[in-house]
C-alpha cells in the first residue's frame, strides 16, 4: 500500500505509522485472533460499527471473531474488497468525507483517502474486477448533482476522474458480470455537509436506476418509477444471476402509502416491484435498509430494521420467501453455503447460515413447478449459527472471502 | 430485546457523565432502578399520553393555523380590492408564519401527504428554484394562480407561504403600495390577486390538516389504537416513539437546517440568505417558534416527567436548556443586532452566540433523546433510527 494522501492533498501527508498512531489502532484483539489458525480458512466478513463507548470502527471477521479492526473518524457505512488483494475499503455515511482502506495484514497500515472538495460520499463504492479502479458514489453538492468517483487503487487510490450519475442522490452501485456495465441506486435524496443528514428535497426527487458504460461514462439506460412512487427512494441493489438487479427502496411519503420495496431489474425492460404478504408488508415500516444475494444467486436478502426482520426474495420471480426475525437487523452478505447469508443487528447479533425459504428457491413459478402456499406467520425454522457480539453492527456488511 | 438495548445504554453512561461534566452540565444517562411507584408513575403519563398530546397540542395548533391563515386570505382580498398600506397584510403574513412554525415540527400524518408540508412552505431551497418559479408566474401574468383549486396544482414552489414571502417582501413588492383593484395597475394588481391566491390555498391546506386531526380521523384512530390490525401503529411503543421522533428530530432540523447552513467557517462565508423567512426578517422568530412548540409537546406529553430527578433533576435541567436558548434568542433582538441574521453572523460575538445556541439545541436534542429514550424504554435501534 502506498503513502496517505497521495492525491488532492486532502490528508496533509500524514505518514503510514502516523495516521496508525493518530488512529489509534487497537491490535491486541486482532492479533490474538489472527493466532487462530482456522479464521485463515472461513467465510470472512467485514463490516462498521459503533461499541459500547459510542466509538466507530470497521472489522475483518469471522463467526469466532475479529481477524482485525480499526477505529474510524466516524460513522462508517457500507465497504467493498477488492479483487486479488486483501485489501478492503470502508466508506464514511453520508455526508461524511473519509475512506480507510485495511487489510487482514496488521504490518501494512491502514490508508485514509478523502472526497475531493465539494463532494462527499454515499457511503457506498465497488472495485473493477481487475481491481484496479475503485467506484464511488459521491455528491455534488453545491450543484446538487450525483457524481461517481474514479480513483485507482494502484496509486494509492488516487483520483484519476469521475463521471456524472446521471441522477440525484447516487447511493448503491454494483458492476454487472461484464465488469464493465454500472448499475446506480440514485436514491433521489439531496443532502449537503452543512445540514447533517436533513433531505433537502422531498417534493422534488426523482429516483433511478441507471447503468453507466464505466469506460466512457455515458448513461446506457435510465428508469424512473411512475410519478406516483417518485418519494420511493431506490437505495441498495445487488446483482442476482444472469445479471438480475435486485433493488431495495425507503419509502418517504405518507406512512399509510406502504407501496412495494424490493424490486428487480433485467436491461432492457421496466423495473418490476415486490409485494410482501398483506401481514408482512406493514411491518416493514416502508424502509429496505440493505440487500444481497446468496452464493447461488438465485435468494435475495432484503432486510428492513425498522420491521426488525429480513425478508428473503426468489430472484428469478421477485416472490417473497419467507423472513427471520432479527431485531434492529440491517446488514445482509453472502453467506457461506447455497441460500446462505451473514445477518448483522444494531443489538450486537451476527448470524450466519440459511433461512428456511418457503416455496423453492431457484424455480420460478409456472404451471408445471408450483411453490407451496406461503404462510408469512410462521417463523421459520431456520438453521443459523447466532453469535451476541459487543458491538452494534452497523448498516452494510459484506463477504471478503 | 429491551434488555440488551438497556444495556448498551447503561455502557454509555461514562461517555456522557464525562461529557456532562466537559460542559459543567448534567445530561449523563441517567438509569435508576425504578421502584413500583415510579414504574406505575410511567404507566400513568404514557397510557394517555398520545390523547394528550393530539387533543392538548396538535388539535390547537392546527386550529389556529386554520384561523390565522382564513384572517390572511380575508386581509388580502379587502387589500386587493382597496389598497392602503402594506404593513396591513404583512403582519397577516407573519402571523400565518408563527403559527405555522408552531406546528410544523408535526411532519408525520396528514402533513406528509399530499405534499402539504412543501406546499404550505417550499423550504429549505438551496439553489433558488422556488423563486426562479415565483418570478416566471409574475412574468407570465397566468390568471389561473389567482384561483387556490388551480395554483393547489401547480408546484408546490409557488404556492406556499415562501412564495408568498417573495411578493410582499422580495423585489417589486413596492408596486403593492399602487394596488387599487383597477384595471390600469394591472402589474401591481396580479401579483397582489397572486397573493390572495396563495392565501386561499395555504387557508385550504390548513383547514384539510384541522379537519384531518380530528376525533375519528384516520390518524386519530391509529395513534389511539394500536394493535395488530393497525397498519401504522401496532403497538404503543410505536406511538410514543412517534412523538419522540417529534421531538429530537424536531430539534435537529432546527440545529441542522435552520442554522447549521448559514454560519460558514467565518464572518465572509456566512450565509444568512440560507434562513427560512430571512427576507421577512422573521429567521428568529421562527426557530424560538419552532423551540416553543416542541418543548409545549414535551410539556403536554409530560414528557419531563418521566425523565429521573436524582442525581441529578433532569426535568428542570431541560428547563434550564429552553429558557437559556430563548434569552440567547432574544438576546439578538438587543440593539446591537437588531435580530437580523446577517449582522449577528456578521459580528464576532454574535457568531459565538449564535454558534453557543446551535450547540445547545444539539445538546437538548441528544441528552434529552437519549435519557427519554432509556426512561420510556423505547427501541432506538442504532439502525431502525437512523439508517440509511
């Protein structure tokens, strides 16, 4: 990894060893842990979140534990690993400025990168799959338009360029199975440093879901939802197989509205939005907070905190597959097996495995193949190894390995 | 799940002992064991709580943003159609202000449907759309705005209180002074029928949100209700947590929209333009509006109440915080400042005083939140509450 502050000039050329120190890093757990041998070999994971005394750290870890933390400046979002490299980037929320790279490797210090002037990230960002390029959501905000960062991960993640989200508020990002081809969540949500996390734009957003050719940065395809759901926020996705975009929405109209949230999309066509079953759509309260897909691609997780459950989707259909019950639950990853998926809470628990779906996961309805009656009272008998951790996990976890 | 979420709160308690003493105050997480009596005390104050809150502050509140927006639609149309001096409608207009920043911490319910939150007051408007709107009905002399059923259609830039700001404040609002119905002024004659137009309609929204909060009204029903077949509400942990979010989210919108925004890093990069109702002059006026308003729920919800007085008296604590953040707010009205937010962002001592108030509404905000929060036993997920 190179220096710090390589580019804009924006970390005042702090050393490696400096910006350790400055952070703080707190290695005693990290290094009884990496002693373990058998953390080598499991799903690893990362995420951010927040301990007991209020303070923000992102982590590499396992089920048995912590393979290595470090303290953030502050609230920390989503993360993403890039390809061929151990290396993991975990971005600040909106409308924080800050991005620290880490790896499973405690000799190579973490890097701090920055938003460039006038822009501060979505909280969220995707590597080439070379590795290379780094893509980040970011905002403009005294224009008040969506921008997506370049920065190249070879040069100590450098800015070498960005290009235009073509929409406000660009908040998840993923790259289709070309690698070439990015799929935007803009959110249609304007916010600015100046006012915290206030949206300053209610009556008028306008959600998308763009794709972007990565290479030329222009605009390949745009949907809008009807006029009618312009308050329904487009703000996480995930790529499903054969290039399916499951997409999760935060309604922020009327409460009593309670449209549809998760949605999925094929190039070519319209968006296609979910319901839940009558009992379970409520207890969504309207708010998706983070999806993902299985290992198989074919099961989505869309998990809805303020419902306190995570709802599992059949990707190539969009029919609901059942839930499980998780309090304050946000962060959804790729699990480990086929239908499996990590799930995290702002209560400190961490659960890994399967969901028992109801009605199969990998055939789409039609007259031959028929799904069994769904009945979304019954909580499923799910097989989940669930560990109570000291921290309150916060949004976004992802799979490293 | 309540008792793992006590237990991150009591692990806070050093966090913000420590902070309560950096600020020589006392809004540490305050958990004492309650006693059979304090426990039934609780019961008490939340098993009415919502009846209190809707009948005692909302209902009210709305009514008298019904009543001062019908006595602004009746004072424009006789200024309409007689002339006289502007000072009559202005004061019709900052009357409608108040009591619309004396409710519009409400943004749950009927006011977040039909837009009617943006429509009574596009605001905040970084880059100026709603005046570029405003300016172009002015040019385009569009009779349709005159009539409130037509310009309700309209957007909601230009049919709201801020619109209405611009035409008996903002440029070209001398020309009102000309107004006399006849056909010869018909500059002077638009804008003020324009005018008349936005108050029918603001008179319009406010009767839709009065009639909407009475007995028997949806939201009514829900919020006094909750149960398994309530889509809003199913329980009445979800009720109160409702008017809690009222009150911190209250708080932060004043500290993180109307005035985080306008401070700048120093006196040249202040932007006192960024102020809701700057150009009436009323920024002050709104956000002590704004503060009275949430701390009369917090007071009609009793919510003080339920906050522990020992070892330290939290109740009167909150006290302490609102009657410092009105005479800090009052305080600008002295000679010096004159209450105008540019020349308080101007002068070194009023930014520190400025910036003093904006620590303390956060302050109130989170202490407060935070203490309720773990009195009440509410559910503030570290994700469920503020996600992304």
């Amino acid at each position: 990894m190179l220096a710090v502050g390589l580019h804009l000039g924006l970390s005042s050329g702090l050393s490696m060893g400096g910006l350790s120190a400055l952070m703080g890093e707190k290695n005693s757990q990290a290094a009884a842990a990496t002693s373990t041998e058998n953390l080598e070999t499991e799903a690893l994971f990362a995420a951010a979140r927040r301990d007991a005394d209020g303070d923000f750290s992102a982590a590499l870890f396992t089920m048995k534990g912590d393979l290595r933390s470090i303290p953030l400046p502050g609230r920390g979002h989503d993360l993403a690993a890039r390809p061929h490299s151990r290396d993991v980037v975990v971005f600040a929320r909106r409308p924080g400025r800050f991005a620290i790279v880490f790896s499973p490797n405690l000799k190579i210090d973490p890097l701090l990168f920055h938003a460039q002037a006038g822009r501060h990230f979505y909280g969220h960002g995707v590597f080439s799959p070379d590795g290379r390029l780094l893509f980040t959501s970011e905002n403009d905000y005294e224009d008040g338009v969506g921008k997506i960062g370049i920065r190249d991960a070879s040069k100590g993640y450098q800015q070498i360029g960005e290009f235009s989200s073509y929409g406000v508020g660009p908040h998840d990002l993923a790259l289709l199975m070309d690698g070439r081809t990015l799929v935007v969540a803009n959110g249609g949500l304007e916010t600015s440093p100046t006012s915290g996390r206030q949206i300053l734009n209610l009556a008028t957003m306008e959600p998308s879901l763009v794709y972007i050719d990565t290479q030329s940065g222009d605009l390949l395809e745009k949907h809008v939802l009807a006029r009618s759901l312009h308050q329904l926020s487009i703000r996480h996705l995930t790529i499903a197989s054969h290039n399916r975009v499951a997409f999760g929405c935060q309604y922020k109209g009327a409460a009593g509205d309670q449209p549809a949230l998760v949605g999925f999309h094929d190039r070519g066509s319209e968006p296609q939005l979910f319901h839940a079953p009558d009992d379970v759509q409520p207890a969504l309260k309207n708010y998706i907070g983070s999806v993902a897909v299985d290992p198989f691609g074919d099961v989505i997780a869309a998990s809805a905190p303020r419902g306190n459950m995570i709802t599992f989707w059949r990707a190539a259909d969009g029919k609901y597959l059942g839930r499980e019950i998780l309090t304050d639950g946000c962060g959804v990853a790729r699990g480990a097996e086929r239908h499996g998926f990590l799930l995290t809470s702002g209560h400190g628990v961490k659960k890994l495995g399967q969901p028992d779906l109801e009605g199969p996961a990998d055939e789409p309805e039609n007259s031959a193949v028929k799904s069994p009656e769904i009945k979304s009272d019954t909580i499923n008998a799910s097989a989940f190894e669930s560990q109570t951790t000291r921290f309150q996990w916060d949004n976004h976890a992802v799979r490293v390995r | 799940m309540f008792a793992l979420f006590s237990c991150f709160f009591s692990r806070y308690l050093p966090l913000f002992a420590g902070l309560a003493l950096a600020l020589g105050m006392g809004f540490g997480i305050l958990v004492a064991s309650p006693s059979a009596q304090a426990a039934s005390e609780t019961e008490e104050i939340l098993s009415h709580l919502a009846e209190r809150v809707i009948t005692g502050h909302i209902q009210p509140r709305y009514k008298d943003l019904q009543q001062k927006s019908s006595e602004l639609a009746l004072g424009m149309a006789q200024f309409c159609e007689t002339g006289g001096s502007l000072h009559a409608p202005r004061q019709l207009f900052t009357k409608t202000v108040l009591a619309f920043a004396a409710i519009d911490h409400i943004q749950f319910g009927p006011a977040s449907e039909e837009y009617r939150l943006e429509r009574f007051a596009y605001w905040p408007d970084r880059k100026g759309r709603g005046l570029r709107a405003v300016r172009r009905v002015l040019k385009s002399g569009d009779k349709t705005v005159w009539k409130a059923a037509a310009l309700s259609q309209k957007s909601v830039a230009v049919q709201g209180l801020t619109a209405l700001e611009f035409l008996l404040y903002g440029k070209g609002s001398e020309t009102l002074a000309t107004v006399d119905g006849s056909e010869a002024n018909a500059a002077a004659n638009f804008r003020c029928r324009y005018g008349l137009g936005i108050a029918q309609n603001l008179q319009a929204i406010a009767t839709e949100l009065s009639d909407e909060w009475q007995a028997g009204a949806p939201i009514v029903t829900a919020l006094l209700a909750p149960g398994a077949g309530n889509k809003l509400y199913r329980t009445r942990k979800e009720v109160i947590l409702e008017f809690y979010k009222v009150v911190t989210a209250g708080l932060s919108r004043i500290h993180d929209l109307k005035m985080s925004p306008l401070i700048g890093r120093d006196a040249a990069h202040a932007k006192p333009r960024r102020a809701a109702f700057w150009r009436s002059g009323m920024a002050l006026d709104v956000i002590r509006q704004n503060l009275t308003a949430i701390e009369d729920l917090i007071t009609v919800g009793r919510f003080r109440e339920l906050l522990p007085k020992k070892p330290i008296d939290l109740p009167a604590y909150v006290d302490k915080l609102f009657q410092y953040q009105y005479r800090a707010i009052d305080g600008f009205k002295g000679d010096k400042h004159r209450g105008d937010i540019a020349l308080i962002l101007q002068d070194e001592n009023g930014r520190a005083a400025f910036q003093q108030l904006m620590n303390k509404i956060n302050h109130t905000a989170v202490g407060f939140g935070r203490n309720l929060a773990v009195a009440a036993d509410l559910p503030m997920g570290f994700n469920a509450s503020d996600g992304d």
